[in-house]
C-alpha cells in the first residue's frame, strides 16, 4: 500500500512537471535569452516583443528576393545560414544586376547585444540595417517605399502581418523592419564547444588551452569578451593607403581613416572570405597578415604597430594552436537548427 | 474707520454684505473654470524675403527652369522641394508657465514630432492641447529629430521613412532639413527625391546629422532654437492663439556662410551639409501671434 502511494505520487510528480515543461519549451525557442556571460541585450526589445509568428515572418522577409529591385537578391542571398548567414561564394557579394559589392558581408549573429551595424557603425538600430541592404544601389536596389507597396500587393503577406502585429490597417515600413528584426534577434549563436566550457559541460583539450592562452596574449586585447570584439574600429594595417575610408565615412574624423570595426570572431573558422573587403580567403592567410602583412599608416592600430617589427610575432607552433581553439567558436548548432 | 463704524452700526446691511461675498466667491469658481488648460497652435510659414518685401513661398515642379529666387551670390534658382522636422517644443511664460510637448515614437505612429512640409498646407499648422492656461511669451523648438527619435527604432507616422523620405540609410537617422530645386548655375549630377539625376540643373541640401558624442568629430547638425514673442500668447480653455513663425528659405544659403551653387551642391552627408546648417537658426525667425 505504502509503495503504490509513493508509486502514485512519483507518476502525479512526473506529469505535473510535464505539463509545466511543455509550454516553456514550445514558446522559450522563440524567446531572446541572453546566456550570462553575454553583454547585455542593447535592442529595446519592449518596442518590438517577439513572437513565433513575427519570428517566422521576418525568416520570409528575409528569404524572399522580391525585397530587391528585379526580384532577384534576397537577404539570405549574401547571408547564407550554413556559413553563420555569411557570403562564402563570392568576394565580395553581388547584388542585383550581378552588381558586385564593395564590402564583405558580415556575419549575422548576436545581433541583439550590438549597438552599431556594418563594418563602419553607420546604423545604430538593427531595425535600420535592412533598409541599408534594401536600398544599397549594388546590394537590393529598391526603395523602402516601393518595397511596402509590392507586399501590400502580395495577397499572403497581408494576413501574415495582421497576425503579428493585429492592429494594423495596412502594411507599414516600420513593420516590415520590425518583423525581420524579430528574425534576426533569434539568431544567437551561444553552442559552441566555447560556450560548452562556459557552462561546464565540456573542456578545452590540451592543444586548445595552449591556442586559449596565445589567444588571450596576443589576440583579446581587441576581439575582446564573449563575442570576441571591443567593437570598436581599428585600422589592423591591411592598406597604407584607403580604397575605402571606412569609420571616416561616418565620422568625418581624420583620425577614423582606414578604420574598420573590430568582428566578432564566433564562427570565424565558417566565415570566409575575411577582412572588410573579403581579400583573404583563408584563416592561414589572415594570420599571415598579423605576422608578416601589416603595413603602417597614421592611424595603425597601436597594438600593432610594435617598436621593432609591425604585426604579431606568432610561431607555426602557436598558429596552429591558435586555430584550434578558433575552432571552439563554431557553433553547430546555429548553422543547423531547424527553426533557423 | 468711517467704514467699519458704519458696518457695525447698520446691522441691515448684513445681507449685502451676505451678497457681496457670494458674488465674489462665484467669480472666484467662473475664473477657475477659465484656468483650465487649452490648445495653441504653432503655424511655421516658409517664405522667401526679396528686398525688404515678404513672398509665400512657391514650388516649383522638377525640371522647370523658371527660376524665382536668387541667392546671395546673386545665383538664381527655384524650389521643387523643402521639407523639415521641428519636434520638442517647448513654451515659456513670464510667470513660470511651462510647457513641455510630450514626444512619443513607436510603430504605430508619433507624438511631438512635426514635418512641415511646403507642399502640404496642412502640415504648416502645429496644434499643441492640453497646454496649461497661462502667458507664453517664448518658444523653443529643435530643427531635426534628437537621438530620443533615433534609438527607439523603426517608427510610423511623421517619421515613418517610406513616406517621409527624410531617412539616412547609411549614416542611420532622420534628415533634419530636405531642401531641393534646380539652379541655372548647377553642373547637375545631383541626386535626391524630387531632383533626381536626370534633372540638369539639379541642387540638393540634404541637412542631417543627430550624433552628438562629446569628444568626437561627429557633425551634428540639429539646431535647437529660442524666440522671444513680442506680446504674450494667452492660453485658456476656449481660446486657441496662433504663434506665427517665418522660415526664410533665401536665409539658408546667406547668414553665417554664404553658399554657392556652383560648389558643392549635392549634399548627402552630415559634414557636407553644415555650411547650410549653420543659417538654420537666423532663418527662422518669430513673426506675430493672433490671439
């Protein structure tokens, strides 16, 4: 008797903390959550509260070419899920009308935890990164307005909208950037082997604690934190004179010429080709840069611009160390998951 | 003396007295009634000032060669458009009346955030309610959309940009000042909303600019502005002033620095537009008040 009362309360136990589970694990997947060795979360995310919906419709936006000019370029175009939404095909991108780009397309991830966008920090809110793309002449090549008239004339898109945002009339700009933003915010990257070790469930091998250390000494200076960037923007000695004026641009700061900013490194053993203009196919030829490449000009990052030789002094030793703890940064499981 | 005396004496006069009181109490509650607070409305006139003589302004349609303004480097041009933003209003008495617009900006739409547009009569007309009854004697007001509009993310109503047309893409924010229209004087090769490429004789002034971080070169270009009024505008339920405010639009390119059409004259850039930016706060100017 007494054993079929524990036996009944274990079972009553056991579904009670089913039921519990159950709707936390169906709504969680479409809820931002910072892990806590993250910086805080800088989108105002009560201006644009994130639903499954409005999650699944900003995937739509972001996949559908009709976003462009001549209906041929999409977001997902240059951001491709199985690199961490990065570009590996082409150097630099190419937008409409086999219009090549002049910069690389950055990976997306994290989003919610930065407070500037692009490789010069011209966009201060990731509701206004998709406008830039949208109406960047060599990226999409349409224009805002015309882009809100196409879906109001697209008959599933109507429907979609009023189901996330129940309020509206008619499909609006701000809308349309807050959907592909819900999107966006879900695309955290926090399980890779690093984040494992962060959380105590995996440890780094020998080999990758000795490429942590030599990370930690010559590289965290900069890439810096969980997401491996100050973000800040540093001219890291690829030119001694610009193509491109980078942070200049937005600045209007002699000073800020040449600079670009600093990238998260997760991912970063995915997301060739490097650097802002995507000149180095490989991570070999990156690190060849640091040790060997970089070239002087008055606003050279000081931490590379060493009294006796410019660059980082890396051994092949420490190279090759250093990659494999690079290699911890990949995460798996964002560049697979399904709901992505 | 004479008067209390007789007060104490004349006992009969108790009722009057009675009267009196009553009458001042009920003027008392009618007065407090006129206390409460009503509307005023903010009208900003575009006009063009030509020798001492004051001109509503006039567009003209993109392309045309009709050219009815001159410049102060004595170049002649025409407007095809002109556009602004004017948002935290702020009204001033002389007994310590104060009167903040509240600014609101979301999705759906937006508060204290105005865009006089020269083609849109009605936009010229700002009506804040709810103003507290009292004597304004002065206005402040910014010219362009502060970092409190920018941060909140995509926003409809004025600011919405695909129908403001009044949004940085690159350098993110809001347009502080749009000004476009042709020049016999312009290589062309301008390009903006209404003066696009194919116009000749483009000029565009595309006035923006919102970051204001201390220590660093950013060029702000929002101008926050004060006038004094020349009387009060008095403000109480059932009574609506209208402040008169003028934008001479000549006074955007002569003022602190005299611009030349045949310079740069396709300005897309905070730096870029500061020459002009810097004429903003002498081409406004406070005009008269209806009461």
């Amino acid at each position: 008797m007494k054993e079929k009362i524990v036996l009944l309360l274990a079972i009553a136990t056991i579904l009670i903390s089913c039921g519990k589970d159950d709707v936390p694990i169906e709504t969680s997947l479409y809820k931002l959550v910072r892990p806590d060795y993250f910086p805080q979360i800088i989108y105002p995310i009560e201006n644009n509260p994130i639903s499954k919906e409005g999650f699944e419709l900003g995937k739509k936006l972001f996949n559908d070419p009709r976003l462009s000019l001549d209906n041929s370029v999409a977001c997902s175009n240059c951001h491709v899920k199985g690199v961490a939404f990065t570009d590996p095909q082409h150097n630099p991108s190419v937008g409409i009308f086999n219009q090549s780009g002049t910069r690389n397309a950055p990976m997306i991830a994290n989003m919610a935890f930065q407070s500037e966008f692009l490789w010069d920090g011209g966009v201060s809110h990731l509701d206004f990164v998709s406008v830039f793309a949208i109406e960047n002449k060599k990226e999409m090549g349409e224009t805002l307005p015309n882009v809100v008239y196409k879906l109001n004339n697209i008959p599933e898109y109507g429907p979609l909208f009023k189901s996330v945002f129940p309020k509206i009339d008619s499909i609006t700009s701000p809308y349309l950037l807050q959907a592909i933003s819900q999107y966006l915010l879900l695309l955290v990257s926090d399980q890779a082997k690093y984040d494992r070790v962060q959380r105590g469930k995996d440890n780094f091998t020998a080999k990758e604690l000795a490429g942590k250390r030599i990370f930690e000494q010559k590289c965290a200076s900069c890439h810096s934190g969980a997401l491996f960037t100050n973000y800040k923007y540093m001219n890291n000695g690829l030119d001694s004179v610009f193509k491109d004026v980078g942070r200049e641009l937005i600045s209007a700061e002699a000073s800020d010429l040449g600079k670009f900013k600093v990238p998260s490194l997760r991912n970063i053993m995915l997301t060739a080709p490097y650097m802002h203009d995507g000149r180095f196919k490989s991570i070999d030829d990156v690190l060849n840069h640091y040790q060997h490449g970089v070239k002087y000009s008055s606003t050279l990052a000081s931490e590379l611009s060493g009294t006796k030789q410019l660059g980082i002094p890396l051994t092949n030793e420490e190279i090759d160390d250093l990659k494999l703890f690079l290699e911890t940064l990949t995460d798996y499981e964002f560049i697979s998951k399904p709901i992505f | 003396m004479n008067n209390i005396n007789f007060f104490y004496k004349s006992k009969n006069l108790l009722p009057i007295l009675f009267l009196l009181i009553t009458t001042f109490m009920v003027s008392c509650s009618k007065d407090s009634d006129s206390n409460e607070p009503g509307d005023i409305e903010i009208e900003f006139d575009n006009i063009a000032i030509v020798n001492g003589v004051e001109r509503q302004l006039t567009l003209a349609t993109s392309g045309s060669t009709d050219y009815s303004y001159t410049n102060g480097k004595g170049q002649d041009f025409n407007i095809n458009l002109l556009r602004y933003y004017i948002t935290n209003i702020k009204l001033t008495g002389p007994n310590g009346e104060v009167f903040e617009d509240h600014i609101h900006v979301d999705a759906a739409g937006t508060e204290g955030i105005y865009l006089i547009d020269e083609a849109n009569p009605a936009s010229s007309s700002v009506i804040l309610k709810s103003v507290p009854a009292g004597n304004y004697n002065k206005i402040t007001f910014t010219v362009g959309v502060e970092e409190n509009g920018v941060k909140e993310g995509a926003a409809g109503g004025n600011l919405d940009p695909a129908t403001s047309k009044m949004f940085w893409n690159w350098n993110s924010g809001y347009i502080a000042l749009k000004f476009e229209g042709q020049s016999p004087v312009s290589a062309g090769g301008t390009s903006g909303t209404e003066t696009l490429g194919g116009v000749t004789k483009g000029i565009a002034y595309h006035i923006g600019g919102w970051k204001d971080v201390t220590g660093t070169a950013f060029v702000y270009n929002n101008k926050t502005l004060s006038f004094d009024f020349d009387t009060n505008a008095k403000v109480k339920k059932g009574q609506q002033p209208t402040v008169h405010m003028v934008f001479d639009v000549l006074k955007l390119f002569t003022g602190k620095n005299t611009i030349d059409f045949t310079g740069n004259n396709n300005v897309h850039k905070p730096v870029d537009g500061k020459p002009a930016a810097e004429n903003i706060p002498t081409a406004f100017a406070f005009d008269h008040i209806h009461q």
